[in-house]
C-alpha cells in the first residue's frame, strides 16, 4: 500500500529530520467518554518523546459509547470494532500495519476491567499489535503533557474525575465514581442539580428561580409537572448533562440559584484536584513547586461569560501557586496515540 507521506513533504521534527511517516506502521488512539468514543489513526515515530507539529492524522472517526457500565458489553465492543475499522479505513491501512493501540475509557476502574477490554481489542488484531487500555483520564493527561504520565488532569464533561502521577510512577485519583455517588461537578451532576431546583420551586420547597422556564423552554415543555416523565423517559448521563448551558446563561443574568450551582460545581472540582495533588505530593514540601494541571471536557471550556474552568483554575491557584493550567493542544485521542508510543519505546517493544 502507498505511503500517504512518501510525496517528499514527510512531516519534520524540530532538528530538521524528515519523520518516517507511514512506512513504520501506524498506531491508534482511543478516547471512549461517558457518551461517545474517538479513534485517531497516526503515524508510529520511533523517537520516543520527539514529535512532530502538528502530529498528522491519517484518519478519524467517532461512534457510541464505550462504557460497559453505561451500556452493556455487546454496545460497547460493537462500538469500539466500529470505530477502530473507520478509522482505519479512513486512513487506506488496515489491522496488519497497526503497532500499537491504546485505548482510555471510562470506567476502567479495576485490573478486571482492564483486562477484560485488552481481551476485546487483542481478539481484534495480529499477535504482534501491543495494547494498552487506561482510564480515559490518563489519556487526557497525555493529550496536555504529548505522552508524558506526569501532574494531574481534570476533566469535567458529562461525567468527571482528577487524575495524577508523581515523577516517581505513583498515581491518585478522586472523585469518577459517577453521579449517584458524588461527581457534582460534572456536566450530569450540574444539571441535575438544575433540574431539582425548578421541581422544588414548582412544589413549594424552593425559592423561585429562573431556571424554570429557561429549561422548560429548552425541552419544549409547559409545565414542571412534564419534567417528571421527560427525565425518566431516558435518564442517561449525557441527556441530562446537555443541559449546563442553560445553567450558565441563567447565572449570567443574575439568577442566584444557578450561580450557586455553578460555584458549588467549581469548588468542588477544585476540590478533587487538590486531593490528587496532596496525596502524591505533586506541591513538593512547601506547597509551590511547579506543576501541570491539563483541564479537559465540555464544562471546564464552555468558553461562556460565567467560566466554570476560569474559576476552578483560580482555586486551584490559591492552593497551589506553582501549578500550571493547561488546555491541551490536541485531543485525548491524540493523547492515547502519543501515549501507546512512549509505552513502546520504554518497554523496548520497538523493534
């Protein structure tokens, strides 16, 4: 098959070397959230740390969820063979070029899980194909450091979690148990919040709020009463998370009760992050060593006048004033790939 990069304008690294291109394989990059999955197929660069501006995307594709807890073990494999053949597809290679695959998915939360979808993607690919499954928050990591395990990461979209590694391996998490038990910063936890106040509002429990006929409008319902049958019609994470910027454009005109949500929201994500950082140490002795904090998912870059991710980097900051925000440059799928690189190249698997 041709080399898609053999035209003589190879991507250069930054010392003026031409990059192999496809000639050496490809490898694939997983980014499976709370509602939908991304496989990114790139070039496989043997130079461990040393990439290319901007890393070259031979192919791309999005398709469900691949969550087993969300959506049972058939969806989640039918979706991730789905996506893997498109991306594959797209980009003219198929299974026997691929070196590589990794794989971040939420839910990934013990060995078993782990090893279980290994088991789905092994039984997918040659012998030869080395795969990685982690957390969809490692890979989020890596998308803000280019393949790197190290600080912390925050993401906040329909679910959310912080995530970290010190410089020695260890890592941290806290919060990504999911909505029932606590993620109340996330996307599903602010509108549901949203969603309970205008219900106390309607039956007496609560103050007025304009959030009412903000969300009523939205959905295309008349009454509070409607909400009832609207939310447990189809209770899924992403459906009722849809509705943060109503949150925000309700606390961006003065409406109390959103804003409190928001603040709430903010503090408690910061929250999490500063779990993660004190539990490895990422400060260092005396609270202000230097520090990535990548900041990924839909809440944290809504890019709204009312900025959840603006005022959780603020309290981050005010715990921690070495650390460094970060808004990753590509995408979590992008981070997987870089990551399966790097795992390639320091377990001596490149051959």
């Amino acid at each position: 098959m041709r080399n898609p990069h053999s035209n003589g304008n190879l991507p250069k690294l930054d010392d003026g070397r031409e990059s192999n291109g496809y000639g050496d394989g490809v490898i694939l990059g997983l980014d499976g959230g709370a509602t939908s999955t991304v496989c990114v197929c790139v070039p496989f660069f043997p130079y461990g740390d040393r990439f290319p501006e901007p890393i070259p995307i031979l192919g791309r594709a999005v398709a469900g969820c691949t969550n087993r807890n969300s959506v049972g073990e058939t969806a989640a494999k039918d979706s991730l063979e789905q996506v893997i053949s498109e991306a594959l597809s797209q980009s003219g290679s198929d299974k026997s070029h691929v070196r590589g695959v990794c794989l971040g998915v939420s839910g990934v939360n013990h060995p078993s899980d782990q090893e279980m979808v290994e088991s789905w993607i092994r039984d997918m690919f040659p012998s030869h194909v080395k795969v990685y499954v982690q957390n969809d928050a490692i890979v989020a990591l890596a998308s803000g450091t280019m393949g790197k395990l190290h600080g912390c990461v925050l993401i906040a979209g329909t679910g959310c979690i912080a995530y970290g590694f010190d410089e020695d391996g260890r890592e941290a998490r806290a919060s990504g148990a999911g909505p029932i038990l606590g993620d109340w910063g996330s996307g599903y936890g602010i509108s549901a919040q949203a969603l309970t106040a205008v219900i106390r509002a309607h039956d007496g429990r609560g103050p007025e709020t304009m959030l009412t006929s903000t969300i009523l409008k939205a959905l295309g319902l008349s009454s509070p009463d409607e909400l009832i049958g609207w939310t447990y019609a189809d209770p899924s994470w992403a459906r009722i998370a849809a509705l943060v910027p109503q949150v925000v454009t309700c606390a961006e005109a003065g409406d109390e009760i959103s804003d409190k949500i928001l603040v709430d929201a903010a503090d408690d994500l910061a929250l999490s992050v500063k779990a993660v950082v004190q539990r490895l140490g990422l400060c260092g002795k005396d609270g202000t060593a230097s520090f990535p904090v990548v900041m990924v998912g839909g809440v944290l870059n809504a890019n709204m006048k009312w900025d959840i991710g603006k005022e959780v980097s603020k309290r981050i900051n005010k715990h921690f004033p070495g650390a460094q925000t970060i808004i990753p440059k590509v995408e979590p799928a992008v981070g997987a790939a870089l990551l399966a690189m790097n795992f390639l190249a320091v377990k001596n698997d490149v051959s």
